[in-house]
C-alpha cells in the first residue's frame, strides 16, 4: 500500500517512514508542511495518507484542513490523522461527509506499533478507528436520542467499533464469545435503523450516527 | 441619542427652579453644620445635609447629561459605614466641596438662568425668543453644572491610575501563581515518569548487557518503559491544554467555544458573529471565562439546555452564556467566578450576572477591543 505522510518533526517522519515502510507499507511522499501536503496528495498513485494535524506554515490545523479537503475531492480517500491532543469538533468535522475511511489518533498511539499499523490498514480499507479519547468525550455526552434504544453492553459494543477494533478484538476486550459480540452488533444495527448493506459498510454507519447525534 | 425637545428643556428649567430653593436650604445647612461641627452638633446637620445634596446633585448630572447627550458617571468616592470615617471620608473628597459650590451656584446666577427659559415660555410674546434661545441657554446652563459636578480630568486620571495599579498587581500576582502551578505539574508529573522512564531502560540495559541476563526481564522492563512514556505525554498534554488550549490556537474564540460546547452532557448552542479575531490575549482570557461558565452549567445549574452567544458591538466583546437551570448562582462565592472577573479586569472587561432562583441564569462577559484579520461570519447548529 502507498501512502503519503506529512509530518513536521524531521525525527518523527524519519521514524513513522521507518515504521510504516518495515510494516510493509510504502511511503510514497513525506512532506513538512501544508503547501507540500495539498501538492502530494494530488498524486493519483497515493493509495492513503497519514497526516499530523499541526503543521507549518500556520502552525495551527493545516494537516486536518488539508484532509478535509482531499476528501472532498476525492470522497472516501483515506486519511489517518495524528495530533498531539485529540478534539471531539475535529473528529466530527472529519466524518461530515459521511464516508467511512477516516482514522483519528494521538500521537503517542503509534507506541503501539502493531496496533497503530493494523489502524492504518482498516481505514485504508474504508473503516474508521476513533481514539479512545474521542471515544470516551461522545460517551460522556448524554443527550444521544436514538441511542437510548441501545442496551449498555451495546453501547460498550459501538465504542470499541468507533475505535476500529475487529469482531475478535472486541470480544477479548469484554471477555464474551465472538458470537455475542455479532449478535449485540446485530441488535446495534437494527435499532439504529441502518440499512441492509456488506457488514463493514454498516459498521461506519453505525459509528457515524452516534457521532452526529 | 436623539436632542431632547424644547419643551422637555424648559421641563428642566422649571425642576431646576424647584430645586433651586432646595439647593439654596442645603446650601445654608451645610454651610451652619460645618460651622456647628466645633461643637459637634453641626455633625447632625451634616448627616441629613450631605446625602441630600448628593441626591439633589445626581437629579441635575442626569438633566445636564441628558440635554448634552452625554454619559456622566457618579463621581462619589465610596463612603465608609463607620460614622466619623464617613465624615472623614465625605470632608476628603473634592466632590463635596464642588457639590457644595454647585449648591451656590444654582440657588443664585443657575437659578436666574432656569427662571429665564421658563418666562420665555410663560409670557406668550416671547415665544420666538424662547423658540431660539431656550437650547443654548439650557446647554450653556449644563455645562456649568457639570463643571461642577462631573469629575475634572485629574480626578479621572486618579482613579484610572488606581484601577491599573490594582489590576496590573492582581495580574502580576496571578501570572507568578500560574508560573508556579506549572512548575509543581511538570515536576510531579512529566519530570519524574522521565526519571522512572531513564530507570527503567537502564535497568534493561543492564539485564540485556549480562549473559545471564533474563531477556524475558528485559522484555517487561521496556514494556514498562512505554506505559511510562505514554502516561508522560498525558500529563503535557493536560500541562499544555491549561497553558494554552490547542483548539485556541488553531480556531480562534469562535472554534474553541465550539469545541466547549461538543463536549458538554447537556446541548449548548453557539451563536457566533465575529467580523474577525480578537487580540490572544483577550481570546484567552473569554475562552477560559466561558469555559468556567460552562462547567458551573454542568456542576450546579441542572440545566437542560444553554446557549452561548458571541458578538462584537460598539468596540466590545460580548459573550453571553444562558442556561435554563435553577438558577442562583452568586458571581461573589466561588474562586472560579472570581476568576473570570480578575482574568477580564486586566483588559476593562466585567462580568455581569443574573441567576434569580429557579433561574434562568444569564452571565455576560464583555471586553473592550477591536478584532483583527477579517473573517467570514461563522454560526452554527446546536452542538
């Protein structure tokens, strides 16, 4: 997979290329700032992007603009963003489209190599893996309607879907079998009123309404 | 303001006519109770005296200022409780002496100068004259009652002195408390897990260096090692938020309230119009303002709605947050209230508050200052 990544520490793009390229990625372009960032992601050969959200010359959020803006002409390009501080408005401002294919990390995740690489490949693959920061601030929020409906062991279910975890993880996370983690997501997706579509597809869905709510 | 009407001038005349007799018996009581007050029996003179006078007088500076379309402060140093400090007090002020040279002015050349507007109008063939003349008179006859009454420019300056020192001390006291609360976080926080963090890999080092080393030890203590970090980076990261907000930093006043509002349990709604941005630091001192206001929105109001609205009218900032909770908040008990009012006297801002009990509240904060690089008009859905 070929990715684009702007970021505007030169030790830290050193080290996400070294770090993404052993997990088999390709990194195709590493940029520092926001000029070359909207410049490279023209680039038809980019398959994803990984971008930090503060970068030069504003030294605000050149790199969320930036991905806000990829995605708007190209929909569903996915982007993972990475910041020193994660924002609830950031994480809705980037799934407004309503495509899937969005990631939103802090920095410090990357630690967990394994974890962060595997992040970049479900959003790459459409899907959307929120921080459990962003998480926990939505879940903190008691003012959802719709998703009074859901039992609290849905809720739990939704969160760690926004995070991005598979049917496997999630089940080792609550200790259920993965068959009560398929049924509760099953429960999820009929009381939220989601269409019948392939199981990834409503997976995003599911985690777009309970953003947006 | 629009000019009051010829008949509402001599309106004024006619009470300034009236008054004149009262100023005139103020007058002599002052004059007799400042002279008894060898004998101490003048001190009860006084007491009815002055307050009097002051009333007297703040009826006047309301009709000057009105027929000059000006806005007049009241000018009164604040008197103490204790009755020979007030006396003092009252003695020390130079607005007692002019109130009590304005009495001999409008009981005597002030009061001809009423009685002339009024007989303008009275003695029907003056009319025309009264017509042309009753406007200057009546502007010439405030101007020299607010020569009298308004404070002059050094006492302005005074007190303008007196309001920036003491800001500038609370300020320069609150800049050394912040100085060392961030000190005491970083040292308790980021600066030992770094000590913990350089321990950790040198015991590592050491289990990796020995060929009888257990690796599996080794392995832990790496592990280790990255909690460490991670928990490090959480504690800047909080250190950073309470120096200076990111979200402040990237959006301005208008996107950081926004990001306040998302992450509030109960809905907030934003109402922004900003033409452009204001200086950092008032952007700051408001965030914070506001973001005070909202977590007494989430501790105490039980409120099941707030709004928070952001304009920019007559070369003021005005940010208004409401809820619909119970109501009676007091600005005066808590540290945070007390807080914002501090934060925002640095720049002539205030802080108003209505919490009637069984609410609603409303909480105004309003600074004085021009907005910069202009920007496109923002407003957005209940977040």
């Amino acid at each position: 997979m070929r990715l684009v990544l702007a970021e505007d520490h030169a030790l830290l793009r050193a080290g996400m290329t070294q770090l993404l390229e052993s997990n088999g990625f390709t990194v195709l372009h590493a940029v520092a700032d926001g000029d070359a960032l909207a410049e490279v992601l023209r680039d038809p050969d980019a398959d994803a992007a990984v971008v930090d959200v503060r970068l030069p010359p504003s030294q605000t959020d050149e790199g969320l603009r930036a991905a806000i803006a990829v995605r708007a002409q190209r929909p569903g390009f996915p982007v993972m963003v990475i910041s020193q501080y994660v924002e609830h408005l950031y994480a809705r401002e980037l799934l407004a489209s309503g495509e899937g294919g969005v990631g939103y990390l802090l920095k410090d995740r990357v630690s967990d190599v394994a974890e962060f690489v595997d992040g970049v490949r479900r959003v790459a693959a459409g899907g959307t893996v929120l921080d459990p920061e962003v998480v926990a601030a939505i879940m903190a929020r008691r003012r959802e309607r719709p998703l009074d409906r859901l039992t609290p062991r849905e809720r739990e279910v939704l969160a760690l879907m926004a995070e991005g975890r598979s049917n496997a993880a999630i089940a080792g996370h609550l200790v259920v079998t993965e068959k009560a983690v398929a049924k509760h997501i099953n429960g999820i997706f009929s009381k939220l009123d989601l269409p019948p579509a392939d199981d990834d597809h409503r997976r995003v869905r599911a985690v777009l309404a309970w953003l947006h709510l | 303001m629009s000019e009051p009407s010829r008949l509402r001038l001599t309106g004024y005349a006619a009470a300034h006519l009236l008054l004149g007799v009262v100023a005139l018996a103020l007058a002599i009581l002052t004059v007799v109770g400042g002279v008894l007050m060898v004998v101490w029996v003048g001190g009860l003179l006084l007491v009815v005296a002055v307050p009097a006078t002051r009333l007297v007088a703040d009826a006047h500076r309301r009709m000057a200022a009105d027929v000059l379309g000006l806005d007049v402060p009241r000018p009164y140093r604040p008197v103490p409780r204790q009755p020979l400090a007030a006396l003092v007090a009252v003695a020390r002020d130079p607005m007692s002496w002019r109130d009590l040279g304005w009495l001999v002015w409008a009981c005597t050349f002030g009061w001809v100068v009423a009685l002339l507007c009024v007989l303008e109008l009275l003695a029907v063939l003056t009319w025309p004259l009264w017509w042309v003349a009753v406007r200057p008179t009546m502007q010439l006859r405030s101007h020299v009652d607010l020569w009298f009454l308004a404070s002059s420019r050094t006492e302005k300056l005074e007190r303008r002195v007196q309001v920036l020192t003491e800001t500038r001390a609370e300020a320069v006291d609150h800049a050394a408390g912040e100085l060392r609360r961030l000190e005491r976080d970083l040292h308790d926080g980021p600066q030992a897990r770094l000590v913990a963090l350089s321990m950790s890999l040198g015991l590592a080092e050491q289990a990796l260096a020995d060929p009888a080393g257990d690796p599996a030890r080794a392995r832990r203590l790496v592990t280790d090692a990255r909690a460490t970090t991670s928990a490090a980076i959480g504690e800047l990261r909080a250190v950073v938020r309470g120096i200076h907000p990111p979200v402040l930093a990237d959006r301005g006043l208008a996107g950081a309230v926004e990001a306040l509002a998302l992450d509030m349990a109960v809905p907030v709604h934003v109402e922004v119009d900003l033409p452009g941005r204001p200086p950092a630091p008032v952007e700051s001192a408001l965030y914070l303002g506001v973001a005070e206001c909202l977590a007494n929105v989430g501790k105490h109001a039980g409120a099941a709605a707030a709004t928070i609205a952001l304009h920019h009218v007559g070369g003021r900032l005005r940010v208004v947050v409401t809820d619909d909770g119970v109501g009676g908040a007091d600005p005066d008990a808590g540290t945070g209230m007390l807080g914002i009012r501090r934060r925002l006297a640095s720049f002539d801002g205030t802080m108003a508050v209505s919490s009637p009990p069984g609410g609603p509240t409303e909480i105004v904060l309003e600074v004085p200052c021009d907005l910069s690089w202009p920007r496109t008009t923002r407003s957005s859905a209940p977040g």
